[in-house]
C-alpha cells in the first residue's frame, strides 16, 4: 500500500478525533507532486477545491483509493467520483484546476517544503502555534510514529 494511503487509513483518523476536532492541533497540507503527471492531476484537484473549502475531503478520499504510482488510478471518472463525494461540482472543479492560485499555493508548498529540506511524502512537520516548524522523523506510519511527537510539542506549550 503506498505510504500516504496508509497513513490516512491508519493514523489520520486518529489525529483527527484526538487532537483537530479538540482544537489542540492544527493540520497543514502542503501537497508535492513529484512521482508523476498522476500526481500533479490529483494536486491540481485538491488545491482547487480548497475554494469549496473541501481540500481535505477530496485529499482524504483520494489518499483512501490510491493506487500504485503511475498506474493509471487516477483519471477524470476517480476524480468526478471523489468531487461528488465530496458534494463539489466536477465541472466546475476541473475548471478550477488551471486557475493561477491553484499554481501558486503548489509552487508555495514545493517552496516550503525544498526549505523543509523535505524529500518524500509523507513528511511532517511540528511546532506551537505562531512558533518554528522542525521536521519530524517517524519510526512507524501507525500512531505511534506521530502521537509522541505530537505530545512532546503540546507538552511544551
């Protein structure tokens, strides 16, 4: 299984109910697209329905079905059949892909993550809020790679 889509099947919905919906942590995406055009289509779809405020739905449901890299899994009817899911219109969001923000917040977030020194996904960064992010080195893509170094940080204040 490739390591986002296990991430967000095992970890994520654990992050979620224990530290997002509390309000002690915030979640960040800042999507790469380094493996293929597969992975640039996804992006482009992501970011451009973060307008809708729905980035996360679609992150989170393509992450739950993806394939392996640059098999074909992602195409237009993946892409509608996630945009529906995610109550977005398909048309209006494939549309939405080559608007110039969708650019920009992927060159920011390649930017981000080059000064991160960040060269692979899934990567992590932790910090206060307002204060300094530093890469975080997980072990395990379980829960357990990520909740000590989360603690660690909301220990700290």
């Amino acid at each position: 299984m490739p390591y986002c889509a296990e991430w967000t099947r095992q970890t994520l919905p654990v992050v979620v109910l224990n530290y997002v919906r509390s309000g002690r942590l915030r979640i960040v995406f800042r999507g790469l697209a380094f493996i293929g055009p597969e992975s640039q289509l996804a992006l482009e779809t992501a970011v451009a329905a973060a307008v809708d405020d729905k980035l996360w739905n679609v992150v989170h449901a393509l992450y739950r079905v993806q394939g392996a890299e640059n098999s074909g899994w992602v195409n237009e009817a993946l892409l509608a059949e996630v945009a529906a899911g995610a109550g977005l219109d398909y048309d209006r969001l494939a549309a939405a892909r080559g608007e110039p923000f969708v650019a920009r917040e992927i060159a920011n977030a390649a930017e981000a993550a080059a000064t991160a020194g960040v060269n692979s996904t899934p990567s992590f960064e932790l910090g206060p809020t307002g204060g300094k992010l530093r890469p975080v080195d997980l072990r395990s893509l379980g829960p357990e790679g990520i909740v000590p170094a989360i603690e660690a940080v909301l220990a700290r204040g």
